[in-house]
C-alpha cells in the first residue's frame, strides 16, 4: 500500500513544531510535548519512530545544558524499535550484520571506551551522548530500508524536513528569527568595547543562518543532502502537480542554503554535480579521472592547494554574491583550516593507536599547530573528519570509519546493475562523493550516519534480491 502524502510528512512536521516549541515554551512544557506528541506519533506507525529521528537531525538547538530535542527523542525512538520488536509488529534492529554492523559496532566502541579512558566517567554522558543519535540513525537505516518503496519514503521524509528547516532559515534571514544554538547564544549581550554575536552583525547589515543547527556549516551539511533527494524526487515523479511542488521546495531549500554561506559545501556540491554526469558520460568520467590526479598533486604541496582554493573563492566572493555575508575572508578561513589539520595529522601521529579520545582533539591539536601558524584564531574541532577521528580514536577505529565508507561505496555500486535499484545507486555515490570532499575540510556532521547506511542498504536490496 503507497503511503499518504500526511503519512510521509508527518513526522517532518512534528520534527519542526519541536524546534520551534524551544522558543516559545518553558523546559518542562517542553518536555511534556516531547514525550506526549512524540509517543503518540511514534505508537500509530512501526516506522514512524525511525522517521521522526531523521525529520531532527538538523534540530541541534540546546534544550537542556547541551541536550538537543534530537539527543532526547533517540532513547523514545529506540525504545519504540525494540518494544515494536517485543510485541511482533516490527523488525528487530540490524545490529549484527557483516561488514557494516562489524565497522560501525567497533567505531562505536571505541568512541565510549576512548572517551572514558581520556575522562573517567564524568565524561559521560557529555560528548557520548552524540554516540547514541549516530548508532540509532545508522542501524535503523539499515533495519527499515529494505526495498526500493521504503527508500523512497525515506527521501520524502528529508525533503519535508529540508522545507521546513528552509521555512525557519528565510524567517530568520527576514525576521531575525533566532534560535538558540551556539551560533547565536551571544545574541545581544555587551562585549568588551560594544556589542559583539549576532546582534552586531545584524546591525552592520550582515546575515548568516543556522536554522536549527548549531552553526551554518551544519545546515549547509544537511542541505547538502536534502537537496539532492529533494532534487531526485523531483526528476522521478510523474505527476506533474508532485513535480511542481517539489520543484518549489527545492528553490527554497536552494535559497536556504545560499544564505548558510559555506563556501566549504560548494566543494561539496561540486564534486557531487561532477560524479553524477559521470554515470551519463564518458567524457565527465575521463575529466573526473584527471580532476583527481590534479587535486591529489595539489594536496602535495600546501601552498599550491592554498592558492587555488583562495583564488577561486575569491573570485566568487568578488561577485558581491557574499556582500551581506558575515564570514572570514577566503584567505583566513582557508589558514585556519589548513593550520587545523596540519595540527589533526600532528596530534594523530603522536597518540596514532588509541587517539585522544572521542570529542577530546579540541583540547589538544593546537599544541601541534605548525611553527608558521600565525591565524589570529583556530576552529574548536578538526576541520577535517577523518583526521579528527583518526587523533581521537586511533588508527583501528579510523580503519573501521574508512572501511564503512568504502563499504558503502561498494555497496552502491552493486545497485547500479540493478534497473530498480540504478537511480537510488547513482543518487548515494553522488551524496557520498560530495560529502567526502566537504568533510575534507569540515569536522563531523550527523548526515553521514544516515547517508552510509542508505547506500549501504542498496547493496543489501540486491543480495537479497539475488
């Protein structure tokens, strides 16, 4: 049975009326709407409490201290899972699944196991709560996509939540709608010599939203994914009225994302438009060829890569596109980044077996900084994920964290032999290639436990398939 359009948008909307309830209610009515709506939603359909999660993962507002709406619905969420288990009206979780569930168990592991012997047990939950949000996003992904139809759900799933995340994005580029994440908790407050946070920038006439993330690069990251389904949607359906509405949202969630200015995500969708043409051209795939042996000579040398990155921003910003945009110039954003990871690959190689422990490299990388470090200030995290994972856990998780992408990749490419499965096949190679290059330059995001485990799933369609 097709499911309805309020079936699939509901918990989208429900996702979205959390978010927004952070500004308009006190914690405790907070929390009882939380646990009531949710439960009820989550009680009158087996995978509606998997879909609920997706609808927050750009819902990354603190709530209570540093708990997010999403931190809170994932324990309801797996409970749900398992009592539908108990009581035979759903699937059990895929936990143990080869590779996948193998990878991403020992990466887990070693996340709680490396974060307790860097902080002993005040550590917990702190930085361990995020293990949870990506465990439950990963292996339900695996558990509730099972054929072509359950995945398309799930793509309609993230293009409502893309909408309303654009809705709250135009309202706050408009309206100063603000809400209360790190990217705007100084809002207002007097700093030494004036006013300093976002009140200072909307008074110099400068704009950049979060939505409900906790910092514009996240909602880029989650556009970054939305679009493309949203965009996939759009060109498979075959109703026309579908078509122009989705056609809708995506200009929305395109304008969303232009207001995030992340520069570091037009890598990212550039890489994703160049992999997609692949699968249509030959010519692309022999650019594409040559693209990569460019860039990997480029990565050899600091200042080479330097240069260009810096000119061609530049030369984007110079268009006036950026003229409202309160961001680092190209150059300083590209310094700290580079100093970032040059720090990473420091850190990394002085504590290589076990890491630093998880979420802990923001205490310990700048003392790896290059002798011609001279950026006036460093970003919190690693602006490169692979090498924040491989200082903070060790190289065995960070061979675990690489096997589950190429796993994935591996499993998307079995789906492209499969006529059902050819699309879905290209539209995950293509998000993952992206987000690979966006993550280049950028610490961990949530999307990626949600994308890995989609593409992964397509391979899993096709074993089961055959």
């Amino acid at each position: 049975m097709k499911p309805t359009f309020g079936a699939l948008a509901a918990p989208t909307f429900i996702g979205a009326a959390l978010g927004a309830a952070v500004l308009a209610l006190s914690t405790k009515a907070l929390a009882i709407l939380i646990a009531g709506t949710a439960f009820g939603t989550m009680a009158a359909s087996v995978v509606f409490p998997y879909y609920i999660l997706v609808a927050t993962i750009p819902i990354q507002v603190d709530l209570i201290s540093n708990i997010t709406v999403t931190k809170l619905i994932t324990p309801l969420t797996i409970g749900m899972v398992i009592f539908n288990a108990l009581t035979h009206r759903g699937p059990w979780p895929l936990v143990v699944r080869w590779p996948a569930g193998y990878l991403a168990g020992l990466f887990f592991l070693a996340s709680i196991v490396s974060l307790v012997l860097a902080e002993g047990l005040r550590g917990l939950p702190g930085e361990a709560a995020k293990i949870p949000v990506y465990g439950a996003l990963f292996f339900l992904t695996l558990t509730f996509n099972r054929t072509p139809e359950h995945f398309r759900r799930l793509l309609w799933v993230i293009a409502f939540t893309g909408m309303g995340e654009a809705l709250i994005t135009a309202a706050q580029v408009h309206y100063g709608f603000v809400m209360p994440g790190d990217w705007r908790k100084n809002l207002g407050q007097p700093g030494e010599g004036g006013v300093d946070g976002t009140l200072s920038a909307i008074l110099d006439g400068k704009i950049r939203a979060e939505g409900t993330t906790s910092h514009p690069i996240m909602l880029a990251s989650f556009f970054l994914m939305a679009i493309p389904c949203t965009a996939f949607l759009c060109l498979t359906e075959s109703r026309t009225s579908i078509r122009i509405m989705l056609g809708g949202m995506l200009a929305l969630m395109g304008y969303a994302w232009f207001y995030t200015f992340a520069r570091s995500s037009m890598i990212g969708f550039a890489v994703m438009t160049v992999v997609a043409l692949s699968f249509r051209s030959r010519a692309v795939r022999i650019l594409l060829l040559i693209g990569a042996v460019l860039v990997f000579t480029g990565f050899l040398s600091y200042q080479a890569i330097s240069e260009s990155f810096s000119t061609g921003v530049h030369a984007i910003e110079s268009g006036g596109l950026f003229g409202k945009a309160d961001v680092n110039e190209a150059s300083g954003s590209w310094e700290f980044r580079l100093e970032s990871i040059v720090g990473g690959w420091g850190l990394f190689s002085a504590h290589p077996w076990f890491g630093v422990g998880f979420g802990q490299s923001i205490w310990h990388y700048t003392k790896y900084l290059p002798a011609w470090a001279n950026h006036s200030s460093h970003p919190s995290t690693i602006h490169n994920v692979f090498l924040e994972v491989a200082s903070e856990l060790g190289v065995f998780a960070l061979a675990a964290f690489l096997g589950l992408w190429a796993w994935a990749l591996i499993s998307a490419r079995r789906g492209l032999g499969e006529p059902a499965l050819r699309p879905y096949a290209i539209l995950m190679s293509s998000i993952i290639f992206g987000q690979m290059a966006f993550l280049m330059i950028t610490p961990m995001v949530r999307e990626i436990w949600l994308t890995l485990p989609m593409a992964i799933a397509i391979g899993a369609m096709v074993k089961a398939k055959a």
